[in-house]
C-alpha cells in the first residue's frame, strides 16, 4: 500500500483491525526507516515512502 499511494493515513490499514494498532504499525516502520511521517502532525498523520 505504500509503494503504490503517494501518502497512507494509517485508518486506511483496515487489515490490522484496530486504528491503535495500524498508528503503532507506522510509527514502528519510521523507527526502522521504511516509511517516514509526513505531515509533522499528532492529531493527523500520513506517512510515505
């Protein structure tokens, strides 16, 4: 889903069934440097590759 959208609102990762868990998802691929954060928000966050 990354790779093929410009930017990813966690919420859009409807597979991990819970918006806690698709926030800790994208907050864990920025630690490890896949993805980085977008929007410099933290009420609103779109991450990208």
């Amino acid at each position: 889903m990354f790779l093929a959208s410009d930017a990813v609102a966690p919420t859009a990762l409807t597979s991990l069934r819970s918006d806690r868990a698709a926030r800790r998802f994208c907050d864990r691929l920025v630690d490890l440097g896949a993805v980085r954060e977008l929007t410099g928000r933290d009420t609103f966050r779109l991450y990208g590759v």
